[in-house]
C-alpha cells in the first residue's frame, strides 16, 4: 500500500470517529447533551440523563467507531503501524469532532474496542481498573487503566505498535480531560480533571438518574 492511500485511510478513520453518536441520540430525544448533565458527549452523560439503555447503546456505536477502523485497516491490507494510526485518528475524532466543530466525547469506547481487536491481550489492563471501578470510582481508574496501558502492554511483552498505541491513547485522555467540557470558572483544576474525571454538573438540567460515571 502507498502512502497516499493509508493517508487516506488514517483520514477518513478521524471522520468515522468524530460521528457525534451521544448528541445525535440526544437530539433525537429532545436533549443537548452537550449543555446537560456533565456536558460530555459519551456514554456516561447520556446513561445519566436518558438511562442506562441509552448508555449501553452510545457506547457500543462509540467502540464500533474504533472496531470498524482497525478491522478495516486488516481488510486494505495495511500493515499494523498505519492501522494503529488510524485507530488513533478515530480516538482523535470522538474527542473533537470536526462535525461539531468542538470537543466532544472522551473516546474511552472507541479507545476500548480499538485496542481489543488491534491486540485483545493489552486491553485486559484497562478491563481490570474498569472492574476496580466499581469500588473506587470510574474516573481515577479509567486513569490508570489508560495512562499505563503503554507501561502494562510494554511489560506483557506486547508488539511496539501496541506500546505505541497505548501510549498515544492514554495522551489523547489526559489532555481530552485536562481541557474539560463546559466552560464555566467554577470548575475544577486541571489536575484533578485528568485524574478523577470530573466537571461540574447542572443538576437543573438533568432528567434520569444514572451511573455516576462522566465517560
């Protein structure tokens, strides 16, 4: 395959990504995700304000998004480093779809399904802090099941696109949560963004009690 056609390809991955699933789903319930609950556009807003089966079914379009790209990348024949590019693309366009002209999901879905069908193995690590979740909170384990899956993928003895591939998802999180969602003064720091995934919420505008996680 020639440059230009996996340029392509890592291209028209970011477009694929950036499909705004939650306020799509939004819009047609009536909802702006975007200025409700967290103002997050991913699964967790939505589970939040239009129920867990609504949740459930944004997260699963947003992980398609990744799955989609990674097996398509097998299919054109493209070797694992311009696959694990596109994956990224599609990470890249979840966070700040060119659609909305904005940030826009945290790309945790996308990020999810993409490194399990690039390499099942890495992706147990983030599986294992998703579990630990449930006990200490959603938002500080999703940071280290992705700020060190590069670390856990490197010490499984994982391929260097894998390592790679981590790495740049976890970067992708850190700064998509580092920047936040609504932009309002009161919100928290930085820091405590990326470690515990937080943002201010607009209790007023919320209409379904969810899980609790900002995803």
């Amino acid at each position: 395959m020639d440059a230009a056609f996996g340029g392509i390809y890592v291209i028209t991955a970011y477009f694929l990504g950036a499909i705004p699933v939650a306020y799509l789903y939004g819009k047609a319930r009536a909802v702006d995700l975007s200025s409700s609950g967290s103002g997050n556009l991913g699964a967790g807003n939505t589970t939040r304000l239009l129920g867990a089966k609504a949740g459930a079914l944004v997260a699963l379009l947003d992980g398609m998004k990744g799955l989609l790209t990674v097996f398509a990348g097998r299919w054109l024949g493209f070797g694992t480093s311009v696959i694990a590019a596109g994956a990224l693309a599609s990470v890249a366009g979840s966070d700040w779809s060119v659609f909305l002209g904005r940030r826009s999901g945290r790309g945790l879905a996308t990020s999810s399904l993409a490194m399990l069908a690039f390499d099942p193995i890495a992706v147990l690590w983030p599986g294992v802090w998703s579990a630990i979740g449930w006990k200490i909170g959603g938002g500080i384990s999703g940071f280290f099941g992705w700020t060190f899956i590069w670390l856990a993928a490197y010490g499984l003895g994982r391929p260097t696109e894998t390592v790679l591939l981590g790495a740049g998802m976890g970067l992708l999180m850190i700064i998509r949560r580092a920047q936040g969602n609504l932009n309002d003064p009161d919100q928290d720091n930085p820091l405590t963004r990326i470690l515990y995934d937080t943002d201010r919420r607009q209790p007023s505008r919320e209409l379904a009690t969810g899980d609790g996680s900002l995803a």
